[in-house]
C-alpha cells in the first residue's frame, strides 16, 4: 500500500526537504525530511524507512559516508543520491556501495518518481 | 763599416754600392795628388766634402767617422807637403775652411744616419707591435669583428650637413636607410671564435659589406648607427647575425669607436651569442603569460563553478515545487490550499535564487582589496614585461607616455595590474585581429582634473562599433569566439571598487581608447574624504 511507504529525504537544504516532500506526497508517499545524516540516525524507528533520498554533501557525515554505514548494518533501504556534485569518481563510489541511483540536482522528477514506484513494487 | 746589413739591398743595388765605393776612393786620390802636386790656389780639400756625401750612402756611422778622418789627414798632407812649416796665413786660413767644412758636413752626416737608424726601430717597434695586436685579435675567446666604418661616417656627415638632427626619425621615416648603412659598413676581419660561432672555417673570406652578415632589421643596427651619429663611444645591444648556412642566431654586440678618426677602418665589435639564453628567455616569457593568463581564467572559472553550484539548490527546489503544484492543482478535485502552499515556495525559492545572483556580482567587487600608493608608471612597464612575448609574437609596439609628473594612484596593486594587462591584451588582440598595418597601443597617463589621474588604452585596431559601445562591459557579451566575454566586465567592477571608473570610445583616427580614471594619492596638506567604496578594503 502506498501509504505505508516511508521516503526519508536527508539534505541540510530545507526548501529542497519541503520540495521533495510535497511531491512525493501529491503521489501518495509519506515522508519525512532530516537535515543532515547524524539527525537521520538519531531519529527512532530507521526501520521504518523503505527508501533514503540523499544529498552528498552536508555538514558532519557526508551522503557516502552514511551509505558505508547503513551497509555495513545491512540496512536494506533503497538509497536514492541526489546531488549537484556530478563528479564521476563520486558516483562511482556511490553506485559501487549499493546506492540504487546516483541523480544530479535539479532532480528528474519523473525518473526519481519512476524508481521510487519500482522500490515499493518489490515488496 | 757598410751600412747595410746582409740582405738588405739587392744585388744590383749592392754592386752599385761597390761601384760607388771605388769611384769616391778615386775620387779622393784624385783631390788628394792636385791638392799636393799642382800649384792651384783654392782650397781643393773642400772638394773632399762631396766625397763625404756620395760616401753616405753607403757608409755606416762609424764609416762615416773614419772618412772624415782620413781626408782631413789627407788634406793636412798635402798641405805639409807643399808649405812645409812655413805657410802663410792665405793657405792656413784655407786648410782650416776646408777642415772645418768637412767637420760640420761630417756631423750633419753622421746625425743623418742616427736618426735613419732611429727611425727603423721605431718601425721595428710598432710592427711587433702589431702583431701582437694580430695575435691577439686572432685567438680571442670573445667573438671579434673588425669593420671598417668610414663610409658610414661619410653618409652620417652628409646627412648633418643636410640638416638632419633626429637621426632616430630619420631612420623611422626612411625605412631602407638602415639597409643602405649595411652597405656602407664593411666587415675587414673576423677572428677564430667569431669563425667558429658562425660556422665559418678560420680563414675563409668574409670581407665585404656587412649585409652578408647582418639582416636589415637587426635590432642593434639602429643603436649603432645612432652612437656613431651622436659621437658617442660605446654601444652595446642585442642583434642578429646570420651565419654560414644562413641561419640567425641572437647575438650581445657591443662596439667602443676608435677616438682617432684616422682608425675608424679598424673599429672593432664584440660579440657574444646568445641564442640559447633568449630562447630560455623566450619559452619563460611564454611561460610567464600563459601562467597570467591561466590565473585569470581559473579565477573566473572558479567563481562559475561555485556560482552554478549554489544556484543549482533553490532552482532544484523551484522546480519541484511547480511540479507539485500542478499536480494538486490538475487533482480531481484540485487541492487549492497545497497547490498555494507549492506556489509560495517557489517564490520563496526564486527569490533566493536572485538574491544568490547579486552576491555574487558584488562579490566581484568585494573580495578584500589590499589598497596602497602606487606608481603608474612602474606598474605599466611590468605589464609591458610581462606581455612583452605577446607583443612580440603579434609584431606590435607599446608606447607609453606620461604627461608632466603623474601623481601616484590609490589602488590594489595586483587587481589593478590584472585590468592593464586584459586591456592591453585585447588591444593587441584587436590590432591582430583588423591585420592592421600600423601595429601599436598606446599607454598614456596624465594627471587629470577632480583629484583623479587618467591612464587610457589606445589601439590601432577596428575601433568599437556603436551598437558594441553600449554592451562591451556587460557580462557575457563577447564578440570573440573565444572566450566568456566576462573580462571588461570584471575590470569594470574591479576599478569601481577601488574608486575609479572605466569607459571606452573610439580615437579620432583608428582604433579604441579605454580610459581608466583612478583616485590620485592626496597631497599630505589635503585632507579630504574618500569615496566610500574606495575605503572598503583595506589601506596600508
């Protein structure tokens, strides 16, 4: 059920946070915006999230960072990169370390909405 | 007793000698039997002094001197043998004239031939001399040149006597002069390390004008003439020789003109190559204007790429936000109070997004300027240095002027030097992009009225046309294919942060003339207040 998919957007921009999320909801997701990856972890219920959508660069922890380490607890979230740094070597990085998706901002709309579908439709 | 040493006359010359020899010795013995045996009055001796002077011809001093001798004894012989002791005064007084005739002639004789020997030895001395002046110039390290100048001189006097005083306008204005001086001059000598560098074989023959060797536009020509012009000793600049495959090779010549002028055909030039240094010099100038050009383009590449970065957040932001916003509003029913929330974002957005533009334009402006006194003048001299490949390459020459005593400017040095040096830069490039004939820029500085001083930028390019006149500080506006077109635009905003102003228009003849007007250092005595944005940065 749609409702029940949860889209974590973590990105230290808060219009880009409110952006995102009033998409998503006019497609019938639920989300929740974080503004950066330490108040992502600290958050309650991580579990509760299906899909993250990331920005690289934050303050603290950065995107690729927080990726190694949700892998490395084999977190199983779809993670979605969204970012204006279209460096090939970060990308690289990205896609190798599981990222589903490495998008560069402005963000396609369709495409993200299109991958996000794909993610519930698998469970 | 012979005069002449071995070898020193030929033989028919000495068989004369001979002949000679004999004849004066008959000579004598004939003077000598009529003075004794005949009865003529007259003072026969005398006539020993003609054998004296034919006898000098070939007598030696101390030849001389032993002549002398026996004839005066032969003239007292014979006058004892015909007087006896008892003479009367008539052939006493005549014996003496003939002795003493016989002396001075003797010692005009022999004074005569001290100083002939005199003379060889300072012929001895001055041909040694020379060949040790030969030698010398032959196996000197130093590349030497021996010219022989006179024809110079005479084509130089003419044109005084004509009235010619500015010998440089001359030369500018009749262009093949300097060829024809390379005609005049001739090349007499050249030693074993002049050979040697110009691949020549040690004797081969280089004699002739010196327009073999030196092309016409030979920068050192024109100094060279100039010296000789003007009387002055020395002249020591770089020039262009070609050697013996005709190649041109950079050379350091330097001349000291003879004080005689009866040795101007043996004026001799020192050379020294240098064709490796100017090509080192040549690749660090080329270094040295990639390397400003480099800074200057990375600047304003690094300002792009941080400007595109941070404008891509609210614009990523604005356009999600339409696309929600259609989607509430193409619901069925539409949602209104979402679809307002979505639009108010978006403006919310867009507006950061412009505010995020005129940062960034006044950052141009406003990166910290260190602001001191600075000489204009010093200061476009390093831009010349610092262009001086470029101007160079594209054959076009700086001129700069500064009217009466230019008073120092308020500025930042390195901002400032970045502007005269996108200035002169597109000057050159003008000028090379209108193949214009008449090839210079023109830097002139002048105190100008309001406490501000004037540099302005004059190219003989294309001049601006007047639609471009409007636009060419705006951003992005370029007729160049290369290029962003953000250069006059920065100078722009660079001189107007430090006080000044910068506009363009076309010379009355040909070209453009950008003027940069900048704050003059206050005289002490006059305080007065600055411009505001002149003191943002600040003052050491």
């Amino acid at each position: 059920m749609k409702s029940n998919c949860m889209i974590a957007i973590v990105d230290d921009d808060l219009a880009i946070q409110e952006a995102m999320g009033d998409v998503l909801r006019s497609y019938g997701f639920r989300s929740l915006g974080f503004s950066s990856a330490e108040e992502f972890l600290a958050s309650g219920d991580r579990k509760a999230f299906d899909c993250i959508l990331l920005d690289v660069k934050m303050p603290g922890l950065s995107g690729l960072q927080l990726l190694e380490l949700l892998r490395r607890e084999r977190d199983p979230s779809t993670i979605i990169f969204m970012t204006s740094h279209q460096e090939p070597n970060i990308r690289k990085t990205a896609l190798a370390g599981g990222a589903r998706a490495f998008l560069g901002k402005p963000v396609d709309l369709d495409l993200l909405v299109t991958l996000i579908e794909e993610t519930f439709s698998d469970r | 007793m012979w005069k002449w040493h071995a070898g020193e006359r030929s033989a028919s010359q000495h068989q004369n000698d001979v002949a000679m020899a004999i004849a004066a010795v008959a000579n004598a013995a004939a003077i000598f039997i009529t003075d004794t045996f005949t009865s003529i009055e007259s003072a026969v001796a005398v006539f020993y002094v003609i054998i004296m002077l034919l006898a000098a011809d070939f007598l030696s001093r101390d030849g001389i001197v032993a002549s002398a001798l026996v004839c005066a004894l032969l003239s007292t012989v014979s006058f004892l043998v015909l007087h006896g002791g008892q003479g009367d005064l008539g052939s006493a007084v005549r014996l003496v004239g003939s002795l003493s005739a016989l002396g001075v002639t003797t010692a005009l004789l022999f004074r005569r031939e001290t100083n002939r020997q005199a003379l060889l030895a300072s012929h001895t001395t001055t041909r040694l001399s020379e060949d040790r002046y030969r030698s010398i110039f032959q196996r000197s390290p130093v590349a030497l040149w021996e010219q022989d100048v006179t024809g110079l001189k005479s084509v130089l006097d003419r044109l005084k006597a004509d009235g010619v005083t500015d010998i440089e306008a001359y030369m500018q204005a009749h262009p093949q002069f300097l060829e024809a001086c390379t005609h005049a001059i001739r090349s007499v000598a050249i030693n074993d390390a002049m050979a040697d560098m110009l691949g020549h074989d040690h004797d081969a023959d280089v004699t002739g004008p010196i327009a073999r060797l030196i092309p016409h536009d030979c920068p050192a020509l024109a100094g060279f003439i100039k010296a000789a012009f003007e009387g002055q000793r020395r002249s020591e600049s770089k020039g262009r020789i070609r050697d013996a495959q005709g190649r041109v090779k950079i050379v350091l010549m330097t001349v000291e003109f003879p004080e005689q002028e009866a040795d101007l055909d043996r004026t001799v030039v020192g050379l020294i190559d240098i064709s490796r240094q100017e090509g080192a010099q040549v690749t660090m100038m080329a270094a040295q204007s990639e390397l400003a050009r480099a800074s200057r383009a990375s600047a304003v590449g690094a300002l792009s790429a941080s400007v595109a970065h941070e404008l891509s957040q609210p614009l990523g932001a604005l356009l999600a936000n339409a696309q929600a916003c259609l989607r509430w509003l193409r619901r069925v029913p539409p949602d209104m109070p979402a679809a307002n929330k979505a639009a108010e974002r978006m403006l919310r957005d867009g507006i950061r997004a412009s505010e995020i533009v005129k940062t960034t334009k006044s950052m141009l402006s406003r990166s910290p300027l260190a602001l001191g006194a600075i000489e204009l003048v010093p200061l476009v001299e390093e831009t010349r240095a610092l262009l001086e490949f470029e101007l160079i390459r594209h054959r076009v020459t700086l001129y700069v002027f500064a009217e009466g005593d230019v008073s120092d400017v308020v500025a930042a040095r390195s901002e400032l030097q970045q502007v005269l040096i996108n200035l002169v830069t597109n000057a050159i490039q003008a000028i090379e992009e209108a193949a214009s004939l008449e090839r210079h820029v023109v830097i002139r500085v002048a105190n100008h009225e309001k406490g501000l001083v004037s540099l302005t930028v004059r190219d003989t390019g294309p001049g601006i046309s007047v639609d471009c006149i409007e636009k060419i500080f705006t951003p992005y506006y370029t007729t160049k294919a290369v290029g962003m077109g953000m250069g006059l635009a920065i100078c722009k905003s660079t001189v107007e942060a430090q006080g000044g102003q910068l506009t363009a228009r076309n010379h009355e003849v040909s070209g453009a003339v950008f003027e940069l007007l900048l704050p003059a250092v206050p005289s002490p005595d006059l305080r007065r207040s600055y411009d505001v944005r002149a003191t943002r940065g600040e003052l050491q």
